[in-house]
DNA sequence: TTCTAATCGAGACGGTACGTCAGGTCTTCTC
DNA sequence: GAGAAGACCTGACGTACCGTCTCGATTAGAA
C-alpha cells in the first residue's frame, strides 16, 4: 500500500491536517456525547473538512474512531525483560485493563464494538488489529512458562487466554466498573495457580 | 406495570396480541438482518401494527429485542439438587455458555449489549435483569463452597466469578466463536483449583 | 382525486397550509434566482416544510413551478362572445403574449419549459395542461370561421396555430424581447389575411 | 482570441486531439442520455481527457455542446441563387426546420435553449451566433422582396420572420413532431400572401 | 542545449444538492 | 381510551458533480 521510497506520485498528496483533524473531531465527539454523537456530518463540521472526504478515505463513523484508536495506542504491547512469568502475566493484564478503563479509551473501544455488530469489516479490523496481538502477547508468555516447565504440558492455552483477559472488557461493554488493580492481582494468581493443577 | 386484578380499567384494553406479534417481528427481523434490520418502522409493518402503538408501549427497538429476550429465557438459572460445587458451576457455566451460544439468542443479545453503549435505559436493564441474577446464581454456589470448607475464606469471589462468566460474552461480543463444551470444562476447573491455591 | 363529500378518510390530512407555502416559495425563488435557485432544499427552506413533506408530494423543484403556474393562470383562457373572429383572434394571442410577457410568469414558464428538456413528465404535463389548451381554443375560433365562411375549407389549421402562437414562446425561451400590442395586431391580420389566399 | 500569424507562442501549444475529442464526447453523451448525461465528469471520462483541461477552455457542460454544434452547422446558411421570393424563404424556413428535426442536431439545440434560461453566456451566444445570422438572412430575403415591389413597403419584417421561423423552435423546445415538408410550404405561402394584404 | 513557459493528466479537496431512510410527534378516524 | 392510518419535521445517510487546487510529466520555442 506504501510506495518504496522514490516513488513519484502523481496528482494533489493527501492532506495529512484533514486526516488528523477528522480522527481528533471523531474521538472528541464520541467521547463528548456517546457512539450517537460521532455521525460522519458532526466529524465533517468539527473536523473542518468536507463530508465527501471523509467518505472518499473511510466507510463509516466507527471506523474513523477505530483508526484513531490504533493510532493512539500504537506499540502499546511491552513485555518487561527480566521478570517472572506471573509478572510478566500481571504486566500485560494489568496494562489492558488500565487501557481499557482509560476514560479516553474504554469509551472509544466500546462504541467500535457495539458498531462491529453490525458492520463485518469493523469486526475483522477489530479481530485482526486489537484482539489478535494482545491475546498472541498473552499466549506467549503462558507457552514459555510451558516450554520452562513452570506449567504442565497440557495446560489448554486459549482457555486460559480467555479467562485472563475477557474480564476486563467484559466489564467495558456491560457498563460495570473496571477491575481494580488489586483484582488483577487476584485474577491472575488464581489462573496461574489453577493452570498448574 | 402490571396492575393487580381489582383496577377496573376504562376504555379498550391492551392488545395481547398486538404485544407478541411486536416482540415476535423483532426478533425475527434481528435474526435475519442484524441490528439494522430491527427498526420501528420494519417492526411496525411485519408485526402489522401502527408505529404509534410501539411507541406508546416501548422506547426504541432495542428494547423490544431486549423485552423478547427476557420472556424467552425467564426462568432458565436453575441449580440441579444434589451435585458438588464444581459440577455446580459446570452447570451454570455450561448453560450460559449454551444460551449465548443459541442462534437464535446469541445475536440478539449481541446486538442488545450494542445499543446499550448508546442508551443508559438499555444498560441499566441489561445489566439488572440479565447480568445480577446470573452473577448473582454463580456467586451463591462460590459461597456455599466456602461455607463447606471447599474453597478458603478469602477467595475474592467477585473475581472468580468474572473470570467464570466473562469469556462466553467477551466471545459473543466480538464475534469470536463461542467455546466448545470441553472447553467450559477446563475453564471451570481451571478457576476451582486456582481458587483453592 | 377529490373524494365527493361523505368519504370520511382516515388519518391526518393534508396540510394545505404547507402545500401553498411551498408553491409560493418556488415561484419566489424561481422570479429571484432562476431555475437554479429553485432547488428542493432551498423551497423547503424558505416554505418551512421538510423536504421530506416536499418529495412526499412532487417528483421534481421543476414540478413544484409548474403547479404554481397551473394554479395561478387557471381560467385565463376567455373568448370575448359578440366579437369577429379577427378580434377573438387577437384577443387569444394578445392574452397569450401578455402572459409570457408578464414578468411574474414569463420567467417561471421559461425554467419549466427548459425542465422539460430533461424531464418526460414535465414535458407531457407542459404539452396536456398548458399548449393544448390554448392552441385548442385558437383552433376552434378558426374552425368557426371556417364554418362561416370567412376562410376557406382548405386552410391548414395547425399551421395556422402555429404561425399565431409561436412567435411568444420562441421570444420567451430564447430570452429575445416580447412582442409588441402592436406586433401582435399585425401578426395576427397576417396570418388571417393569408390564410384568405 | 486567435493571434495574427507571427506571434509564435511560447509553451507546449493547445491539443487539437483534446479539444475535438471533448466535442465529440459531449454530443455523443447528449444525444444519448439527454442534457443530464453530459456533465463535464462524463465528458472528461469518455474523451479521455482531464477534468482541469476542460475548465481551462470552457466555462461550463452546455458551451462545449453548443461550439460542437455551432461546428457542425457551420456554413449551413446559402441561399439558392436564380429564385424566385418565395422559393428563397421556402428554401430558409425548410433548411431552418431539417436542422431542427435532425435527431443529431435538434436534441443538442433543445439541450443548449435550455441551459440559456440559466446562463446568460450561452443565451448571448445562441442568440448571436446561431439565431442572429438565421433571421438575417430570412430579413434580407423579404427586403429584397419590398425593393422589387413584391411586398408592400410597409411589411412588419421583424413580425413576418417571427411568423417564419417560430414554428419550428416552438416544436422543438416543447417536445412536439417536428413540421412535415408540405407543412412548410403552406406556412410560407400564408405569410407571405399575408404580408401582400 | 539548456532554460522557460505553457499544456496536460492525475487526483485531492471543500462544497451544494440530491433522493432516501428512520426516528419521533401530531392529528384524525375507527373499534 | 386503545389502536390504525397517515402527514409532518428532523437529521443523517451515501452519492454525484461542481469548480478549485496542487502536483508531476510533457512539449515546444527561446536563450
């Protein structure tokens, strides 16, 4: 999608100040007044950039709020170096629900959410680009703790994926208050005490 | 909102039929067409009752699925007499995880939890009528293991429960697919033993 | 169209208030701006009707004009009883000209005729509701005198018609200037003496 | 507009290829979807040219039609010599009215009188480089008539040209069958024994 | 031969209006 | 008084063209 280097290009750049400016409006204006609040027209005004801009570079609101998204928490997966696996298990954890009940974030995640329930390619994006490399973080560091023999072989890896991450967004999309740090704590113990028998 | 016998009540009664024919079009039209599908207007026409009369009855579409969705399921949290605490829970787990899993449940709650992230009504009932009492039948079980000496006393139950119900409406949610039946299996041991260290 | 009396209909009436409003709003802009001012937005705008109501009605900003034409000159096609037929004629094609002449109308007329280039309904609604008339009622004072022998059997009607009746439209939709009380006499004593040998 | 021969021009000079491949585009896209179908976007596709091109040399969709068309008929206007009066005007008003009747030529003119009612340009233009001339020659026509005595010295020109070549607009523009050949012939006879009292 | 001036093509952009859809409200008549 | 029918307003949708604006590529005469 990107040219190498060199490549010429013909005709007027994008503007990078529309792109901007429309995925700041769209994050503004979702976490002002909700999923409702952030229609492609209200983006349009407050982005200062015309409707058929927008149109021309993304297919619907949620999308535009997704992109700002990712951009936001681009390389937002560390792993601490030299630490345990129940530490490493309490960074990820913790740091996905710290994003997740970020008031800047969770909202945002939620509204794209509720949106992929009825448009697939948001699902997809939502699939590819969110879930699928924190749960691979996740996995990792469960698979090296098999591989060191800190759990049994046959520990079922996505069950325990599941049950330390779903919590957290869980509570986002149903409305509950997020889990306190300490909770994470406890969450994380009892799966990896139960992962080891 | 339902009044008790003696009131008398003036001038026509409402339509029972009128209500199910209502609930009925919705839910079909959510099945067959996603969220988009169930609006007023298309409830209106296949239920063959005028727009005013929903309005009158019910404040947005969500709350006609949701309404649907609450009488279909009534009385589905039952606790089987004379099992362990662990097969205790694989019930209730299990038959969660069946619900959601239902074509013909999963999607419209799916698309309830949606519409609850733009509407508070929606969120609040969610939340009470479906989310507390099937919390509320799990943490039962937790505490009565308790009681027995099964589980230590000072088991967070709150986390044990979100990391029980969590992954069947993080899946559902966000269109992964939902776990198989051996899976719920090792999700609820996994927690159990976690629990007891 | 119009019910006769006992029809009862159910639901809300039409308002009439807004189907006036909306006509004098196209006339309005249409005298102001030309035929492209009269947009449906900017009827709706200015008449304080939704454009929904608008497109409800009317197919067309051009079919709007085009009923406030009908609507305005309604009935203005009088023949003068006690008259030769030479006056009659003159009276018809002088009334015509003052018509197309007329400031408040000529214009308007001229956007609906240049609609009617790309609109087949407009162009049959012009042709059935507004030319047929007209060039029915010259057509008869002709046969008249046909009858009474001022002209001969053998005079070509519709060329005749068409020699008294086009020169208006032609200035019209050409933006020429319109012919003078005078022209008109003598246009008219041409054609009339010609149509004698 | 056009230099005096020398003059040299520095630059790259204007693409013949382009400008005749604009024209054609534009009558071939009016003739067959009607005024709304050539738009400066279809033109530019189907001749393959850009979009800025076209705005550096003409103002608008209706003027590239119409140069094709004052291109097309160029020239069109001769008048036979060795004839009498009326086999002159008999020639002017045929010619005048196969012009019209052409489906290659009329549609365009009709296209073009319409796009005048809202662009003084191509009203001036029409009535300039196409109307104009026309007349004349059907006014020098009838004047040599007087000087010869066939007419009498105080004919209404301007309305006996009007009576001749109204017609055949008039039809056009409203959407009426053009006028047969014999019809023609019977038009110019009546006005002109008309204007011989 | 390089400069320089003009063209042409490609494509992004801010706009305006389109015609449609759904949400809600209101008015009238019927059961 | 509930319900049906339907008119109405509001607001957003996604699309089509408009006319303007950068760019780079091309083509010639002039220095």
């Amino acid at each position: 999608m990107v040219e190498a280097g060199s490549a010429a290009r013909r005709g007027r750049p994008r503007s990078e100040a529309a792109r901007s400016a429309v995925l700041t409006a769209a994050a503004e204006l979702a976490l002002e007044g909700g999923p409702a609040a952030a229609t492609v027209e209200a983006i349009a005004k407050r982005a200062h950039v015309s409707r058929t801009t927008i149109y021309k570079w993304w297919p619907s609101a949620a999308s535009i709020v997704l992109e700002g998204l990712l951009d936001a928490v681009r390389a937002s997966i560390t792993r601490p170096s030299g630490s345990t696996s129940v530490q490493a298990l309490v960074h990820h954890v913790s740091s996905l629900n710290a994003i997740l009940a970020d008031p800047a974030v969770g909202p945002l995640l939620r509204n794209v959410i509720a949106a992929s329930t009825s448009d697939p390619a948001i699902e997809r994006a939502v699939l590819d680009q969110w879930i699928a490399p924190r749960r691979a973080a996740v996995a990792v560091t469960l698979r090296e703790a098999v591989d060191r023999g800190e759990l049994p072989g046959d520990v079922d890896i996505e069950v325990a994926v599941d049950a330390l991450v779903s919590p957290p967004y869980y509570r986002l999309v149903l409305g509950m208050p997020p889990l306190a740090a300490e909770a994470v704590d406890r969450l994380v113990e009892t799966v990896w005490s139960g992962c080891r028998h």
